[in-house]
C-alpha cells in the first residue's frame, strides 16, 4: 500500500507492470534470447532494430551506456568488429552510426572490386548430342536385328557409322551352293553340290 503523497517513479511503474502482466518465464527467455543475439547475415540496421528489442529484457547487462555499447559490439561480424575494436565512441548511438558507416565502406569496396576484376574467357559450348542408331551386325544364319539408339558426339558419329558394303568386299550370299552351278560335277547321281568322289550313293 502506497502513502497518498508517494509519487510512483516510472523505474517502479515499469518493474510492477511486468511483474502483473509478463511470466517471469517469458522474462528468462527473452534475456536468454537477447544474449544470445550476433548481426550473423543482417545488416547492421537490421541488427541494431532486433537488439534494441530485446534490450529492454537484458536487464543489468545493459543498465548503463557502457555495458549496452560493449554488447552492441560483441553481437557484430567479424570484419565490423575489427574495424570498432580499437575505436572509443562516447554513446550507443554513436557506435550504432559507425557501425552502419564503416559497413557502406565495406559493401562499396566489394562492389569496386568486383567491377575491377578481370573477365574470365567464357568455356567452350556444350557438345549437342545426336540420336543415332547403333547398327549391329547380321548374321547369316538369323534374321536381321534391330539396333540399339544410342547417343554420340559430333566428333564421333562418323566413326559410329557402319562400314559400307564397298569398304569390306562383297559378303557372301549364304544360299550360294558350295560349287558352281554351271556344270554337273557329281559323274554319278548328276549333283552340283558335290564331286563324284564325296557322292554318298553306292556306284
């Protein structure tokens, strides 16, 4: 119970309402969340919107200006970092400006070296595959195969391609006989298949 004269600062005003409407478990992990806190692939004004947040739960790791600036700067890349470390600034805000300028530096450099960079020559095209068919060969005793469509380079299809008949010589007809037909051969039966001396019938 407060006096009727008591003025309420806003310190307590603050710490009474969260106590009635924020669950100290909410509390824990918005301080838990809040330390946890790095720019990671932010932006710095992304970064600095998202601390500022959660600052308001960090309590007392951040209930002066040197300790918010200290955190301020733990939470940023590497390169930010190492640019700031050895810089004093007088307030967070501060900080948070040079921050958002050294990295304006940072991006413009990138982009001037990037610009400045040699073109590399552009690869040679990709070969265009054409869709042939792999002739297979035929055998004289069976019927003819279909072949297989298979896919070759430019470079190759003249050596997929299959000999031509002028290339390796006639073929032979498999139902030739195996003699001349001009003449009998064969002085006892009269075949043309076969002499008189490998005739099978009795003389």
């Amino acid at each position: 119970m407060l006096l009727a004269d008591h003025v309420v600062t806003w310190n307590e005003f603050k710490t009474t309402f969260r106590a009635h409407h924020i669950p100290d478990g909410l509390m824990d992990r918005k301080l838990n969340e809040f330390l946890a806190l790095t720019q990671g692939t932010r932006i710095v004004m992304q970064y600095a919107q998202a601390f500022n947040q959660l600052c308001q739960y960090g309590g007392y790791h951040v209930d002066t200006d040197a300790k918010k600036r200290d955190r301020f700067r733990r939470g940023l890349n590497t390169k930010l970092k190492e640019r700031l470390n050895l810089v004093r600034v007088d307030s967070y805000n501060e900080l948070v400006n040079m921050a958002i300028t050294q990295e304006d530096y940072i991006l413009a450099h990138k982009a001037e070296k990037k610009r400045k960079a040699p073109v590399e020559p552009s690869s040679a095209p990709p070969q265009r595959y054409r869709l042939m068919q792999n002739a297979t060969p035929q055998s004289s005793q069976k019927a003819p195969q279909q072949g297989r469509w298979i896919a070759r380079p430019p470079q190759q299809e003249s050596n997929a391609r299959p000999p031509t008949p002028q290339q390796n010589g006639p073929r032979p007809n498999p139902q030739q006989p195996l003699h001349p037909s001009n003449a009998n051969h064969c002085f006892n039966c009269g075949s043309s298949t076969h002499f008189a001396r490998e005739c099978p019938q009795a003389r």
